[in-house]
C-alpha cells in the first residue's frame, strides 16, 4: 500500500514540475502574442497612413514601451491576487485542522475513497496523512481546493517574464522597419509575425490540448486579421488627413 503511495507522490512531484514548467512557457506565449498582435497592427496602420518609417519606428516603440509596461502590471497583480487568495485559502484549512480535525479527516476520506481506495487501504492512507500535519494541509491545499499551483507562484517574477516577453514580441514586427523601406518593412514584418505567431500556437498545443498544426493557424489567422485591421484603417485616416 505504502508502495503505491510512495509512487503517487512521486507522481504528483514530476506533475508539479511539469506544471510549474507549461507555467512559465503560458507566461512567454502570453506577453510574447499579445505583444506582437498588438504592435503589429498599430505600425501596419501607422504605416498605411503615413508612408513615413520615423514615425512608423516612434509609434512603434512607444506602444511596445506602453505594452510591456501594461502586461507586464497586469501579470503582477493578477498573480499577487492569486497568491494572496492561496495564503487566505491556506490560513482557513489550518484553522480548520486545529479546530474541527474529525470534519477534516472525514474529507481526506472522501478524496481518497473517489480516488478508489477502500477499507483498510483507506484508513491506513487517512491515518498517515493526517498524522503529519504539513502533508495534511498540503493534500487539502492541492486535492480539496486545488490550488497546488497558486503555492508556487511569484508575482515579480511572473510580471518581469511577461514584460520581456511581451517587449521581445512588439520588436518583431517592428525591426525590419529599422533596416527596409517602409513598403519592404511592411511585407517583412507582417511575414515575419506571421511565422512567429504559428510558432507561439505550435508550441501553445504543447502545453494544452490540440494538434500543434491547428493550433499554429489559429493562433497566426488571428495576428493576421488584427495586423489587416490595422492596415485598413491606417489607409481609411491616411486618405483622410493626407
């Protein structure tokens, strides 16, 4: 029995750090894709409008500045709300374990009897776990409320990872205006973000469900209908104001 256990949380250790690992991959693709969409399809318009590359690479980098500030805040407090809801989460089990332990022990009979363990098998897994406090509380943090994940986290370091991902993706389309004529730049860029925003869906379906295939078009379908957007409305003020 103690076997078994023993292969469970080994199991549940290589599954945390797998977590930990999609997690950190989650937070590149999300500033690295939102970051280039949306500095794409701001320069394909500023562009459009303008025929100018100063311009284009001024409002260029003041939107990729303006962006991975922007998610970079957003990851942050998102991730220190999350964390700060797993303390409040954790402090009201420990409560719970010192003051109603009966209540308590019955749960993690509960969690272990789904799971298919019977008899003595299960009072022998209730007994253990509950013998160890900080096992105790770690199995209802995880199995009852699942928030193993939330444990782990690091606001700063979430917000800095999104932040440089996100600048690193606005650069994309914007580098080729540094080097190229404006309507060279424009094709090169929107190709460039193209290939990019497929790798970042190729790889998405690595870390959730999907082909890679499907999930690469989807994710460059999308950049591409925002960077037209862009582009469209960039020609509609340019006929407009010039």
């Amino acid at each position: 029995m103690f076997v078994k256990i023993k292969k469970n949380v080994k199991d549940h250790m290589k599954k945390e750090r797998s977590t930990q690992a999609g997690s950190l991959l989650r937070q590149v693709i999300l500033g690295g894709q939102d970051g280039l969409v949306n500095v794409l399809g701001l320069i394909l318009g500023v562009a459009a409008a303008t025929n100018d590359a100063r311009i284009v690479i001024i409002a260029g980098l003041a939107a990729t500045m303006a962006e991975s500030i922007s998610m970079a805040a957003v990851a942050y407090t998102s991730s220190k709300a999350e964390k700060e809801y797993y303390q409040k989460e954790l402090a009201r089990e420990m409560w719970e374990i010192r003051h109603i332990p009966e209540m308590e022990r019955e749960e993690i009979k509960i969690i272990y009897y789904k799971k298919g363990f019977r008899g003595k098998q299960l009072s022998g897994i209730v007994r253990k776990i509950t013998s160890d406090k900080k096992l105790w509380l770690d199995v209802m943090m995880s199995e009852e409320l699942g928030l193993a994940e939330s444990r782990t986290k690091n606001p700063i370091a979430e917000g800095v990872v999104v932040g440089l991902s996100a600048l690193i993706g606005s650069l994309i389309p914007l580098a080729p205006f540094f080097f190229l004529a404006v309507s060279n730049a424009m094709a090169w860029g929107l190709a460039v973000s193209i290939l990019s925003l497929f790798i970042f869906g190729a790889i998405k379906s690595k870390i959730t469900v999907g082909h890679w295939a499907r999930s690469g078009i989807e994710m460059a379908v999308v950049g591409t209908v925002a960077a037209i957007l862009g582009y469209l409305i960039g020609v509609l003020l340019g006929s407009v104001y010039y």
